[in-house]
C-alpha cells in the first residue's frame, strides 16, 4: 500500500481482504451511478469529511480531488464553505490537515 495510509487501515484491509474487495467495488459502482464528474465528486466528498471531522479521509479527499484535477483553491473553498455548517473548530482543523497535504504535493 501507500506510505500515507495509517497502519490500522493496511492492517483492517489484510485481516479483511474480502470486505476491503467489496468496499473498493462498491466504492467504484457509487464514483459512476450519478452525473457528478470525478472531480465534483471528490469536492463533495471532501465536504462530507469536514463535517465529520475525520483526518483520514479529509487527508484522502484532498489528494484524491488533486489527483481528479481539483486545484487547492477550489479544496480550500470547500473547507471554507463548511464554516457555517460545521463550526470553525472543524474548519481550522480540516484547514491544517488539507495544507499538510498540499505541501506535499
């Protein structure tokens, strides 16, 4: 797997490769069942993992948005739009995960 992903993540994929199969499968039947484009896709997706609050896939949504052409000004402006939904700790909080990741880039 890839150096990013976190330890618990490789580990739950190895001891459940069947579920992880399934989830990869379902992952791609939902990425095609509508009319978004991939990168509009992943700018929503995005959103949803702000207002979860979860690093993980805040982390993942920023790359996976870049590798689908998204530029950061357009990630920051999903960040930023979650402001009034989600609260400005989880804001501030996406902000720094996102720019760590761009800064890799």
């Amino acid at each position: 797997m890839t150096d990013y992903l976190p330890d618990v993540y490789v580990d739950f994929r190895c001891r459940f490769p069947t579920v992880a199969t399934g989830l990869d499968a379902l992952a791609r039947e939902i990425g095609t069942a509508g009319p978004l484009d991939p990168r509009t896709a992943r700018l929503v997706k995005l959103g949803m993992a702000v207002a979860s609050q979860s690093q993980g896939a805040v982390r993942s949504n920023v790359r996976k948005a870049l590798d689908a052409g998204a530029e950061p000004a357009e990630i920051e402006h999903v960040i930023l739009l979650a402001l009034t939904t989600s609260g400005l700790p989880s804001v501030i909080a996406a902000w720094q995960w996102a720019q760590d990741v761009l800064a890799n880039r």
